[in-house]
C-alpha cells in the first residue's frame, strides 16, 4: 500500500510544507515503496520551533508555563 502526504504537523495541525520536495520510505521486509512524504526545510523547522517555543513559554503543553516547572 503506498500512501502519499502533501502535509506536515506543525503544532498539531496539518500545514503545507514551504517547498514541495518528497522524499521516498521504503519498507524493510519489502524493499518497495510504501509512502512518499514531504522532505521539510529550514523554513518548515523554523515554524515548528517557533510554535514549540509558544507553547512551552505559554504553558500549552498541560504543565503550566515555563516559570512553573522551575
């Protein structure tokens, strides 16, 4: 079964990646193709950061805020 992906997870939420590279998996009982995938770049890296960065600053993450897990 191969499946394709036009999105990542950032935050989340299923964004479209900057560019529109892939990359291939390829299974390793079969040696075949089972998904071809987006291949984030520094653009996309830097939006997940950035989200995360908010979240842990904001408490987003269930443990309330950074001040709170000092």
């Amino acid at each position: 079964m191969i499946r394709d992906r036009d999105a990542i997870v950032i935050g989340n939420e299923w964004l479209k990646p900057t560019a529109s590279k892939t990359f291939q998996r390829i299974g390793a009982s079969t040696g075949e193709m089972i998904a071809a995938v987006p291949k984030a770049i520094a653009a996309d890296v830097d939006r997940a950061i950035a989200v995360a960065r908010t979240a842990f600053e904001l408490g987003d993450d269930g443990r309330g805020g950074a001040s709170g897990r000092s």
